[in-house]
C-alpha cells in the first residue's frame, strides 16, 4: 500500500531537548516536504526536498533543519525545541512532474514543547 | 505563487451534490488546480486537479471554467464523511502551498 508513514504520532518534550521526527514513503517519490499545521494559520511549509542531498527552505524554516540522505526518507530536526514549536507536524511525498501529479500525506505527529 | 479565493464555510445536506467554488484570476498556462481535502485529525487528502479539461475520478468531478480563472469541486453525493476543510491549489512545480481552504459541513 502506498504511503507516507511518520513516528510518533504524538510526542511531548521539554525544552531545549533535540528531537527526530521520522518520515518514510514507499513510491519512489523524487518530492518530500513538511509542514506544520497551527489555528488560524492554516498549513504553512517548513522545507522541502527534490531529491537525495537537495533541501531547501519553505515559508517557516527557523529553528529546523532537514536531511535527505535517501530518498524514501527524510527527518525533520528541532536541535533545540521552543514552545513555540508546538503544533501538528505533517510529512508528504510526490513524484515531481510539474504539478501533475498528487501529494501523498503522512498522518501527522502531534508535537509539544513544555 | 499565484492565489486562490474559496468561501470560508459552505453547507450542504446530506446525499445532494455540493458544489465548491474557487477563484484562481492570476492562474498561469501551467499552473495545475489541485483540490485536497482534510478530513478531522487526518493529514491532507487528494481529490482531484486538472489543467484545461473538466475531469472526472472516484471522488468528484472538477469543472474548470474556459479562461481558467475559476474552477468547481462536485460531490455528487454528499455523505457525512464527507465534511471536511476543501483547499483549491494552483500547482506548477509541485509545491503545494495551502490557503485557509473551505470547511464543508454537512447536515444529515
């Protein structure tokens, strides 16, 4: 079956405390990215990554980082979570034809810096 | 990235066909329309997109106006998993930036 799988799915740190958010897919996707979903701001894109060793910054980059060491997987990375990190994490995957063709989404890791 | 209007809220009743609207005046000759929808606790969905040409799947239908500055999300017929935040994408190189999309509720 096709699909992005993220771990965990929910997760409470403290802060300061360096964390790995996993996220694997399973098409051969080239396109990978990450978002974060907060109220009222909507889903807004973190980085993204066209294929193995190539990432780039999104809308709200600060305080992550990314890697794209293979190409089925790529890690978000908060070195030193804030509060201000908490929210709804959602990985996703697509092949990369110019817009025609569909985005796969992982089903979300619930995130929360105390 | 160019910009997409949707009405924040629509309602519809259960087992009639419910009808999403989307403005997309600066739309580009490439730019694909793309409808994803999320669903309570879930991670974005596709539905459905498509360039010039109306188009059909599964879970809709998608009617794109002649000049391209607007597009029609169709469920024929609505049922109560179908209530959902709809967004209307315009897509050209694959990034998929969201607006505040359309939350459909639908009464039973």
């Amino acid at each position: 079956e096709a699909q992005v799988t993220q771990n965990p799915r929910y997760l409470i740190t403290v802060t300061g405390k360096k964390l790995t958010v996993t996220c694997s897919q399973n098409m051969n996707h080239e396109y990978m990215s990450w978002y974060r979903q907060d109220p009222g701001l909507g889903l807004r894109q973190i980085y993204y990554s066209m294929n193995v060793e190539v990432t780039d910054k999104g809308d709200v980059p600060e305080g992550y980082k990314v890697s794209r060491k293979e190409k089925r997987n790529f890690p978000l990375i908060l070195e030193s979570p804030s509060p201000n990190q908490t929210s709804l994490y959602f990985c996703a995957s697509s092949f990369i034809l110019r817009g025609n063709t569909e985005a796969f989404f992982g089903q979300g890791t619930r995130l929360t810096v105390v | 990235d160019a910009k997409t209007t949707q009405p924040n809220s629509m309602e519809s009743n259960e087992e009639e066909p419910v009808h999403l609207p989307c403005n997309h005046s600066t739309i580009s000759g490439t730019d694909y329309i793309h409808w994803y929808r999320q669903l309570p606790s879930q991670g974005p969905e596709y539905v459905i997109h498509g360039l010039t040409s109306n188009v059909n799947n599964r879970m809709a239908s998608l009617a794109i106006a002649e000049d391209r500055k607007s597009s029609t999300l169709i469920l024929h017929r609505a049922t109560l998993r179908d209530a959902a935040v709809y967004y209307c994408i315009l897509n050209r190189d694959d990034k998929i930036i969201f607006g505040k999309g359309t939350r459909l509720h639908i009464l039973p």
